[in-house]
C-alpha cells in the first residue's frame, strides 16, 4: 500500500518537473539576441507576445531589424495582423522544415492571424518551398510570392516553440486594406414638404341684398404626397468574423506566462519531493 502511494506521489512530482520545463516566455527567449530587438518589441507592444505564451506548439519566423523596416510604419493593429502570420501553429525546427520543403510541391502551415478570425481569405496561411535552392516562405494568398528566405535557427524547446530567424517580413496583400474601419454611413432623408392649401380669397363675396351670408367654402387640403420617402437605411456595414476554431486567441488583458524564476522554483521543489520519496523507497 505505502509503495503505491510513493508511486503516486513520484508521478505527480514528475508531472510538476516536465510541466515546468515546457512553459516559455518569447520576449525572454529574444530579449538577447540583438539583431531582432525591433521584432520583440513589437511583441511586446501588441500583446501579440502574451498570446504566444498561452500556446503549447507553436513556431515564430522572427524578422530583423532590418527586415522590419518594411512595416514600422503602419498601424499597431495592422504590425500585430502581419506578426501574427509569422506565428505557425505547428512546431518545425530546421531539420523538420528542411524534410518539408525538399518536396516538389509548396506546403501550407496554419498561422495565429487565422485563428483570430481577422484573417480575409488566404490571409491566415503562409507557404513554405524552395525559391533558388533556399527555404523560403511566403503568403497563401492569390499572387502571393516567396519573399522572406530562411536565414537560421535562433531557438528551440523541442515540439513546444522554435524561433527561426527569415530575411525579410512576409508580404500579405492587402493586409492593410483589410484592418481600415468602414466609413461612416451618409444619411440623406430630405425634410417633407408641408401641404399646399389655397387661399380663402377664392371664395365669392356674398351679395347685399341675400340672407345670412354664407361663409366661404375653403378648399380641402391635399394630404401630404406619398412620394416622401423614409430616410435610406445605412449601408456598407462591416460584417464581423467569427473567430476559426483552430484555437482560442488570449486578450491582452489576461495573466502572463509563468515567469522563468517561477519555474525553476517548481522543478526545484519537485526535484526535493522526488529525493525525499526515493529515500523512503530505500529505507
């Protein structure tokens, strides 16, 4: 009995260790490698880094700070659209994209932008293949072109994350047309026009020598025209997205990733369960 509960005990302490072990923080991972300084704070900035934290699998094609001139000038929801096509949802470290692009045809790998659900098209997935002998990747959609090679491995906790070091951002068209909010609707209802009515003048005069005189007929009034026409209903109404059920995408707003130190005091105190359960096993 006492051994199946040590046994137990030893699992679950296990469990705590490689548990420990698989969680990740991105922006700790790059803080130190300078040339993708530009690309970490933009993870940071957009929250996009919080996100990548609460996935289990996943793969980022890190750009440099060369590289990312391309889109520092754009919006902090359209950086965030195209860092997030960056973000594969499958884990590939240099042998296993080697494998996948030595085939004839190009593959295409599920990114973060279409499990947002703010993905337009084929948007969400990029391609990898072969462009002059090289691994390249680029977008899935229409005309679409291998435009950013792979450079090097920066990273890897094997089947959790790997970071990949690319040339240059991949091109998404119209990934910046898509992120513009919709103009405002123009209301045009024209005002109604008030009923004409004729003038009483019209009426005869009564004569001297008649009896009571009559009071003067007044013309009916036409009733409005039935041409005036309800204001037009507001058009162009952005229908939004339902979010893909590749997975669910974290708000800004939710707790980080266990941090480094919290980790290591984790595997250290599973490591002294372990050590006190094996001396018991001996005793």
């Amino acid at each position: 009995m006492e051994n199946t509960k040590a046994s137990v005990i030893l699992c679950l302490a296990l469990f705590l260790v490689f548990s420990s072990a698989s969680a990740f923080d991105i922006v700790k991972l790059l803080e130190k490698q300078s040339e993708l300084s530009s690309f970490t704070n933009y993870l940071k900035e957009t929250k996009l880094g919080d996100e990548i934290n609460k996935r289990s699998t996943i793969t980022v094609l890190a750009v440099d700070n060369g590289g990312m001139s391309s889109i520092s000038g754009k919006s902090q929801d359209v950086i965030k659209k195209i860092l997030s096509a960056h973000v594969v949802l499958d884990y590939f470290d240099q042998k296993k994209l080697t494998s996948l692009a030595g085939s004839s045809k190009e593959s295409t790998l599920t990114t973060m932008l279409q499990s947002s659900g703010q993905a337009k098209d084929q948007q969400g997935f990029i391609i990898v293949g072969k462009s002059d002998g090289e691994i390249a990747f680029g977008s899935a959609v229409k005309g679409g072109k291998l435009n950013a090679k792979l450079v090097k491995a920066v990273v890897s906790q094997p089947y959790n994350i790997s970071v990949l070091q690319i040339s240059n951002a991949i091109e998404i068209p119209d990934i910046s047309a898509a992120s513009r909010p919709a103009g405002s609707p123009k209301s045009s209802a024209s005002p109604a026009s008030s009923p004409s009515s004729k003038s009483s003048s019209d009426a005869p005069s009564p004569s001297d020598d008649s009896a009571p005189s009559q009071s003067p007929k007044s013309s009916k009034a036409p009733s409005p025209s039935d041409e005036v026409s309800s204001p037009p209903v507001s058009g162009d109404a952005t229908p939004s997205s339902s979010p893909s059920s590749d997975g669910p995408t974290g708000s800004s707003s939710s707790a980080p990733s266990p941090s480094a130190a919290s980790r290591a005091e984790m595997a250290f105190g599973a490591g002294v369960v372990i050590m006190g359960l094996a001396s018991l096993l001996v005793a």
